[in-house]
C-alpha cells in the first residue's frame, strides 16, 4: 500500500473538498474568532488531508493505518468545533448539515480503508 499517489485516493480528494468547504464556511467568523475558533478550525480541516497523504508515503500499511486514524479523529474534532460554531451563531443551519454530511461521509471512508489495510 506504500507509496500511493495520495492525489488519486478518493479519502484525499473528499478530505480537500471538506477542507475547502471549512475555509468557506470560517470566513463569515467574526474578526474575534481569528485566531480562535476559526484558526483551530482550519487546522482541523488541514490535518485530514495532510494526514492521508503523509501515511500514503510512509512505506507500510500498518504506519499508513495510523496516518488514517489521525485523519479521522480531526474528523471528529472539526465536528465538535461545527457544532460549537453552530450554538455560537457562527454558521447557518445549510452550512452546519453540508459540512456534518461531508464528515460523515469520509468518516466511513476512513473507517472502510483503515479496516482493508488491517485484513492484508
């Protein structure tokens, strides 16, 4: 599994999508949350696709798993982070369901690749 081109997996180009939708979605933040709430947003959203494509390249599939494992538990921080943006009345109702559906989505991706690189 080493050595994947990380920009033809389908988890990397989701995870770019998510990331992109994310950066959209932080720049109605209030000018306050700049380097709170919207910084750590991003950072979250980066990580995913980052994390894909490091483990991608690390030359075995064990250490790729672990890459994948990251990638979802950012999942599951940006998730928190929407929502608390949400209840802030940061983002709109559209928004928060576009972005929980996208992360749903690529969390099971994750999860269906994470459990094929396991069985090999």
């Amino acid at each position: 599994m080493s050595n994947i081109p990380f920009h033809k997996l389908t988890t990397w180009r989701k995870a770019m999508q998510l990331t992109k939708k994310v950066y959209e979605a932080t720049r109605t933040f209030p000018d306050f949350e700049k380097f709170g709430l919207c910084s750590q947003l991003r950072r979250a959203a980066v990580s995913v696709p980052s994390n894909i494509a490091e483990g991608s390249q690390r030359g075995s599939d064990k250490d790729f798993a672990q890459f994948l494992r990251i990638a979802k538990g950012s999942l599951a921080e940006i998730q928190t982070q929407i929502l608390i943006a949400k209840e802030l009345e940061y983002l709109s109702e559209e928004a928060l369901k576009s972005i929980l559906g996208d992360i749903s989505g690529l969390s099971k991706m994750l999860r269906a690749f994470i459990a094929t690189i396991a069985t090999r």
